[in-house]
C-alpha cells in the first residue's frame, strides 16, 4: 500500500518546514487529491490514521481530503470538460483529447495550528 509512504512523506514535509513547537499545535492537514494521482482517499485515510499510531506526536492531527475531478481541454473546439467513467471525450464536438488540466494533483493545500497559549 503506497499510501503509507505517502503519508510518511506528508509527515516529512511538514516536518521540513515547521519548527517542533508549531507542529505541536498541528490539528489537521487538508489534501487536495486529484482522480488521476493514483491515491485512493479511503486507503490514504486508513494509512494516515496508522502512520499516526505510530507517531503519538500527530495523535490529535485529522486528515481532511478534497478529491478533484478530471478536466481535460479539447483541441479541437477549445472547450473545457469533466472526464466521466474515464473517457476522455470532448463532451461537445466528441474529439479524444489527453490534454489533462486538473486531476493529477496530490497536494498539501493547507495545514491547520490550534492558537498559540497566552498568544496576543
């Protein structure tokens, strides 16, 4: 299960960029998940909740999850639609097109701190 690793590479991530007193205060972490990134959101909660097991230091943290649909844009009449079933046929003119613009994503869009005690 590759979402474990993905979840170990989150944790680095953030662990990267904060200091150990601001990811003390870490609540949660929101992905943007596109349906071509090849992450199944069940799996990738199910890896997160026991990478966190494993990491009493992110015990309070949750893991909120934004899947995002295809959008492919047609070459041949310009417009812009949402892949269904993974056909990858322009919905208007009904030309294949593989000019994917959204849903291959696997991103950290945001992280959330709990305030900081006796902060101003």
């Amino acid at each position: 299960m590759h979402e474990v690793s993905l979840v170990r590479n989150i944790f680095r991530s953030l662990e990267d960029t904060f200091s150990p007193p601001e990811l003390a205060r870490l609540t949660a972490i929101d992905l943007t998940v596109g349906k071509l990134a090849n992450v199944e959101p069940v799996l990738m909660q199910n890896a997160f909740d026991a990478v966190r097991q494993s990491q009493p230091e992110y015990a309070g943290v949750t893991l909120n999850i934004e899947l995002l649909p295809i959008l492919v844009d047609c070459p041949n009449c310009g417009s812009r639609f949402e892949v269904a079933q993974y056909r990858f046929v322009c919905s208007e003119c009904q030309t294949p097109s593989n000019q994917v613009v959204q849903g291959t994503e696997l991103l950290i869009r945001r992280v959330h701190f709990r305030e900081e005690e006796g902060g101003a």
